[in-house]
C-alpha cells in the first residue's frame, strides 16, 4: 500500500498543472481576441498560409526537378558511316547539333542577349519588370498573350513544360527559372538555350540553323547572319521564308541596334551589317550524298529493333540517342551494284509500254507542290527528276517550278508522279521508271559482313527492300544444296545421275507429280558435276530423292535458307526466301562449311564514344601500326559453327566454278579469274537469279514483280541475272588478285575424264575450259578406283584442244601422247610434289 500511493498521487498532480495552463492561454487568446489588430493580422497570416498552401497544390507540387537539367542530354540523331568512317545517312527528325559553350562565338552569343534578355547575367532567373508589363498589357490587348520570359524560362519551358499559352504556364515557368538560376550555371543555361531552341526549317539550336539557312558552321557566321538567327526565336516560320524578306530585315536591323546600344558592337559595325541582305539559302537536305539508302534502310529497322526509337524507348534511341554507327558498306560497291542493278532493270523494260507507277497526288489546286514535296519521292539516276503531270503538256516539281512537258504518253493522267529527264530549255521528256523489281546483296564470304545492298531501282520511290524483304522462290540456286547433301550422303562429284523422267507417287491427294527439265529433254547418265553445271531438274530431283528429301531440308535449314516441308519439289526451289539468306548461303560454302551471320553494323557508339554494340567488343591495339613490332602475328579462332563438312563446300563450289567455264553462267567466263556461282529461273519464269563470286567477294540478286507475274519466255537467270552481276564484277574485283579457292586439309584432287567421270592417267587438265580432263575433288578413299584407256580418250569428239599440255608444278611439260608407265611416273612425282592429299 506504501509503494502505490506516491503512484497515484503524481498523475493527480500533473493532470492539475496542465489544466490550469490550458486555461491560462485560452484566457490570454480570448483577451487577445477582444482586439481589431489581433484578429485582423490573424486573418491575415491565415490567409497568406492558405494561399500558399493552394499555390503549392496548383503551381509547385508536380514541377519536374531543375537539378535534372545538369545531367540533361538533347536529343540528338543517329549517324551510319561506311566501312571508312564517312558518314553517309542520318536519322533524324530535327536538325540539331549539340555544342559546348566555348564554341559559340561571342558576338552570337550577344546577338541572342540583345534580341531575348539583355539583363540575363544580371537578374536571377525572372525580369520582374517585364512580367508587370506584359500582364498589363495583356489585360488591356485582345491579341495573343505577350511573355516576358527570360532565356532562363524558356529553357525552363523548352525543356521542362508544354508550350501551353496561360498564366499558369508563366508561374510555372518562374517557379523553375528560380530554381534552374540555383541549380546550374549562366554558361550552361546559355548553352542548353542555344542548342535546343527551334529555328525553323525542322533547326534546333544555332549550329543546325546556322547550316539550314547559311550552309555554314556557327565560327563561319557573319555579323548580320548571326542577328538574322537571334530574330528566329520569335516566328522562325514567319521570318525564315524569302516572301517575309522585308519584315525579317526590319526585325534583323533591330537587334543590331540592341548590340549597338549595349556596346557590343561598333558603329561601323552596325552600318556595315545594316547594309547586307538575308543571304539565305535554299532548303537543303541533309548534305549527305544518296548513296545506300536501302542499306541506311535495313540498319534503321536493326537499330530500332535493339535500341528502340524514341527517348521513350530508352538512352540510346535510334531518332534520339545520338549514336555513331560504323557500318559494313562499301561506298564504291553500293555504287557499283546500285548502278548495275538499275540498268538491268531498265534494259528489261525497255520497249514495254509507259505506265503510271511512282502514285498519284490531287493537282486540282495550287497546293499541288507542298502535296508532292510531302512525298519525298526523288530519283537520282542520270539527269532524271521526280516530277508530277499537271496536264496540258506541263509537268510540275517539288519547288514549285513548272515546265514544258514533251511527247507525254496517252496514258498519262494530271496528279501522275513521273520520272522526266531534261530535253531542252525548260523542257522535259517522259521517263519509265521499271516496273519490275529485283534486289541484290555484296557480302564478305570470309566474316559475313555485308558489303552493299540495293533493294529496288531507288529506294525514295519504294521503300520496299526486295533484297531483304521480298520473299521470293529461288529456283535452280539451291540445287548446290541438294547435291551437297547427296555428297555428305555416299555421292561423290563423278556419281552417275540418269537424266531422265522421274514421277513419284505422293498420296491419294496430291496424286503422281512428275518432273521436267527447263528444256524438256533427258540426256541418259550423265556425272553430278554435268548436272549441275547445265542445271537439269531431273538429275537434281533423283539426287534429293537418293539422298532423303529429310536431309536436304536440313541443309537447306543449317545453311539458313528457309525451313520446308520434305516435298521433291522443294530441291528446285519451289520454297520462299530472300537474296540476303541465299548470298549467305553460298557464302558460307567459301568459308568451307562454317556458319556466318549476316552482319550490317560493325559497332556502336553512344554520344559519348562508348561501344555499346557489340557487348563484348574489344579495339584492336595496334592494327593500325606502320611496321611490324616483332611481336607475334594475332591468330583469331573460327567464329561459327561448323553447319557443313568443309570438303563438301569445297566439292560444290569446285563443281560451281564448272557453272561459270562452261555452264549456264559462261558468260562470265570471260572476267578471266576465279569464280563460282549458280543462275536460277523459277516456274514461269516469274523471278531470274543468279549468285556467285570469287574467293573474297560474293554477291546475289534476283528480277521479278512485286506481284509475281510471268516475265516472258526469254526471261532466264543466264540472260537477265548473270550480266548484272557481270557488270558489277567487272569494275568490283578490276583490283582484286586472282586467288583461287583454297581446298581444306584431306581434299583429293584427281584428274578424271569430265564426260564419265573415270580416272585418268598419262594426261592432264589443259587450259581450255572444254577441255576433257579436269580436277575433280574428291573425300579420302572416295574418288574413281576404274581408269580410262588414252586410247579412248584420244578416239573422242570432246578429246581436249591442247592434247599435248600436260602441267606439273614445276611447270615442266610433256606430251599428252605420253606412254602410260611415263604418266604414271609423271604421276608419282607429282603427289609427291604437292604432298599427296591437300
């Protein structure tokens, strides 16, 4: 009981206490209260507290951070440059170049004060007097609301608002010029202010407008150009068009009134700016040449499909993140094959009728030209122009300009885009843009870089990359394929192959499917090189079917053709695919069977110079070095699986060169050096292809229509096909040394009789390429065991022009009438010579 008395007598205590000081200070409030002074500065200081409150919820509780403008990046658009390091395309939906403050000269930097806040080193981020002015205006003006903003608002508004005109806007806007005043520096808001601003002609920030409107950097700038640039920020729309010439002049000679009054620039200064026109330029594009539009194209689709498109997509966009993208292009090839490439194209369609396939805009006003200019539809071929049809013989251009039309064609209706080249004074005649389509792809067979591709006749006409896109039905260009896998499965280059009829039952619905030749006709047994140096259907069906139709498509998959179905008919190319896979392909028969992966993009940087694609890639110190320091040479690993036997590569692109000596490719015969390769026409014909190439180069491309269609009957890979790839070889590999391709360790090579297939002795290979005898490549323990006779050999109609050339590697000579134990010591010293198997 003693313990808890004290317990509770405390609480009693305190509770006490604590009342009567309740009491006291409700009894002062009360007496306080009792005064007007009291209760009117009550009022007072609730309000004040209450407007701020409601000024936090309406103006300040959701403003973006300023301190995040110190880490801010503009957007900035992405650059491909080729193989050499020149930039060739951009992507870009706004001009801007981004420059540090240092590089702005200083009278720019003058001219933008005095035409936007002469006091911006001055105040604190708002012109307090201004603001008073431009509310009472304002007030008192039914136009458009006046701002007083400072450079520091702007960017405030330019960077972190909307461009909403409101009051509201304007307390925000000085809200976050107060706090971007204290978070950043005069010279970095100058210099975010100078590079974001919009100038118009799609310009933001000065070094972009300086080169839209002057075609000059910003340390090229003259006087009166850089206040022409500091008026922009007003109505760049207004006074960048030549028809406001005189207003912007008016506007110009202002703010060099501002300098001059701010002691910024001297008398004669002002009076020598003064006195000197705009001297704007035309509209330009984006100063880069038109050079691998199509291969600018399919590196967008894989940039965006990595990185993403806009800022919304992440740091490293393609239309934002300013990256620098070192493709694979060759500018010389993309020319060459461009070039190639057209021209067969319009030597298909000359003599075919004109007819309307570049669209049709609505001409029925005089908006006619900024209707097509919304196009982009160009050409750059020879002198042709993209023009529209106007009707009665005028012809009208994206400028505006008109002209003379000649000859037009019956067909032709106004609001027809066509293609006119110059015949005359201001005088036009009718071009035909093909009809036809085609692509073709240039790749490095050695590391599957992809050298050039060109998608159609020009890709600002159709965007469409036939060479990427177009999924096309290869014809007789996969039938290496086929016989690849009939030598991976016990067939060998000599095999007899009865070129014959051939029918195969395929079930109850689809019924008997029987095959043909291109010509129709058989020529009995004939060896697997004939076959598929005269491309005959029927050897190359009764190979399939020999081998399993199962593991021809698994060829056709590990090579990364296409995936089929296991019908014969698909060993002819009856399968969709594009001329990239296809080019692969073949590609990877030179690189003797061992994967490649088409690539377009070397590498990656971010604004920053950082490689940020491949993950994993590494400089290569020193690889630009004068002379060689000593050290050990680098020995790079085979990249790539393995996805065919090398000997079996080698075996079909040794059969392939045979294509071009004296099969349905010989006209290329005459490039004189080293090469394979395959023609193709499909059932029609409706597509004609032809790949190949030599040791380092391989290239492929196909015609046909977008809507596939019967080309006509003289339409084949050999007629159309091979002299496109003849053109462009001829200038491509002018400079290239005449390698040839290397077999791979445990290749046989044996002299056989080209017409039977037999082994022979005593007499060797000549250079004419009909020649009888010929190397053959053959697997270990797999070539002919049965010989023919010389006497045989000699009694032949197709016995060899050069009988008596006879070569070893010691370049000595004998005759071909040789007797058979001198061939066959001839022989011995030469597997001898060359190491026997190799």
């Amino acid at each position: 009981m003693d313990n808890s008395s004290p317990t509770t007598e405390e609480p009693t205590a305190i509770s006490y206490r604590l009342k009567r000081e309740a009491e006291g200070f409700i009894g002062k409030w009360q007496v306080w209260w009792q005064s007007k002074r009291f209760r009117r500065a009550t009022y007072g200081v609730g309000a004040f507290v209450l407007f701020l409150m409601l000024f936090w919820v309406l103006f300040a509780r959701n403003l973006p951070d300023a301190e995040a403008l110190i880490e801010y990046e503009s957007p900035l658009p992405t650059v491909v440059r080729d193989v050499n390091g020149e930039p060739f395309h951009s992507y870009a939906r706004e001009r801007r170049v981004q420059l540090e403050y240092a590089d702005f000269p200083k009278l720019l930097v003058r001219a933008y004060l005095a035409a936007e806040d002469k006091t911006f080193f001055s105040h604190g981020g708002i012109d307090y007097p201004g603001i008073v002015s431009a509310i009472f205006d304002n007030i008192f003006s039914s136009k458009r609301s006046r701002g007083a903003s400072t450079i520091t608002q702007q960017v405030a508004k330019n960077l972190l608002l909307t461009n909403e005109y409101s009051y509201t806007r304007k307390v925000k806007e000085a809200i976050l010029a107060k706090r971007i005043e204290s978070a950043l520096t005069k010279q970095q808001i100058l210099s975010l202010y100078l590079n974001e601003i919009a100038l118009g002609r799609q310009a933001f920030g000065v070094e972009a407008a300086a080169q839209a409107y002057f075609a000059k950097s910003v340390d090229q700038l003259q006087l009166h150009e850089m206040a022409f640039l500091a008026i922009l920020p007003k109505a760049p729309e207004r006074y960048g068009r030549a028809k406001n010439a005189k207003l912007a002049i008016a506007r110009r000679n202002w703010v060099l009134g501002e300098m001059r009054k701010n002691e910024w620039i001297t008398d004669a200064q002002l009076a020598s700016a003064r006195a000197k026109p705009l001297g704007l330029v035309a509209q330009r594009g984006t100063g880069y040449k038109n050079v691998g539009g199509y291969f600018a194209e399919e590196v967008r689709r894989q940039l965006i499909e990595r990185f993403g498109e806009t800022d919304a997509d992440g740091p490293y966009s393609v239309y934002s993140g300013g990256l620098w993208v070192r493709s694979s292009m060759n500018a010389d090839y993309q020319i060459l094959a461009t070039q190639a490439l057209r021209d067969g194209l319009l030597r298909y369609n000359a003599g075919k009728a004109w007819k309307a396939n570049m669209g049709t805009i609505d001409v029925s006003d005089d908006k006619w030209a900024s209707r097509f200019a919304a196009t982009n539809i160009a050409i750059d071929y020879a002198n042709w122009r993209a023009g529209v049809a106007l009707g009665k013989g005028k012809v009208g251009f994206a400028d505006g300009s008109i002209a003379q039309l000649d000859g037009a064609p019956s067909a032709m209706k106004a609001g027809d885009v066509i293609a006119v080249a110059p015949n005359g004074t201001n005088s036009y005649a009718v071009r035909s843009v093909p009809e036809v389509g085609g692509g073709m792809v240039v790749q490095n067979p050695m590391n599957g870089r992809v050298l050039a591709i060109q998608g159609g006749f020009d890709n600002r006409i159709s965007s469409f990359n036939r060479a990427t896109q177009a999924q096309r039905q290869p014809g007789s260009t996969i039938k290496p394929f086929v016989y690849a896998t009939a030598l991976d499965n016990g067939m060998t280059p000599t095999s007899i192959i009865v070129d014959g009829p051939y029918c195969v039952w395929q079930g109850a619905s689809l019924g008997q499917k029987c095959f043909r030749n291109f010509t129709g006709n058989g020529a009995g047994p004939q060896t697997m090189r004939w076959g598929l140096e005269q491309s005959r259907n029927l050897m190359t069906v009764r190979a399939a079917a020999e081998s399993g139709m199962d593991n021809v498509t698994d060829t056709f998959r590990a090579m990364g053709i296409g995936d089929y179905p296991e019908y014969l008919s698909y060993a002819l190319g009856a399968g969709d695919t594009t001329v990239l896979k296809m080019v692969n392909a073949y590609s990877m028969l030179v690189n003797h069977g061992r994967e490649l992966k088409p690539t377009l993009i070397d590498f990656a940087q971010n604004r920053k110079g950082k490689v940020i694609f491949p993950a994993k890639w590494k400089p290569c110190k020193g690889c630009l070095a004068k002379d060689w320091d000593g050290k050990p040479m680098p020995r790079f690993a085979a990249a790539g699986k393995q996805v065919m036997d090398p000997i079996t590569a080698y075996q079909v692109v040794h059969m392939l060169e045979g294509v071009i000596e004296r099969g349905t490719a010989v006209t290329l015969r005459e490039l004189d050096r080293p090469l394979f390769g395959k023609t193709g026409t499909t059932t029609g014909p409706t597509n004609v292809w032809f790949i190949g190439g030599s040791p380092h180069l391989v290239a492929g491309l196909y015609l046909g229509f977008d809507q596939p269609r019967n080309m006509g009957g003289y339409a084949q890979g050999s007629s159309l096909a091979a002299p496109i790839f003849k053109q462009f070889a001829r200038s491509a590999m002018a400079g290239m040394p005449k390698t040839p391709f290397i077999a791979p360790a445990g290749t046989r090579l044996v002299r056989i009789d080209r017409k039977t297939g037999k082994r022979v002795y005593g007499a060797w290979p000549g250079r004419d390429p009909m020649s009888a005898v010929i190397w053959e490549a053959f697997k270990a323990e797999t070539e002919p065991k049965r010989s023919i006779r010389q006497e045989e050999l000699a009694a032949r109609e197709d016995k060899p022009k050069e009988a008596s050339e006879v070569q070893s590697n010691s370049a000595t000579r004998s005759s071909a009438s040789a007797s058979t134990s001198v061939g066959t010591k001839r022989d011995q010293e030469f597997i001898q010579q060359e190491g026997g198997i190799y």
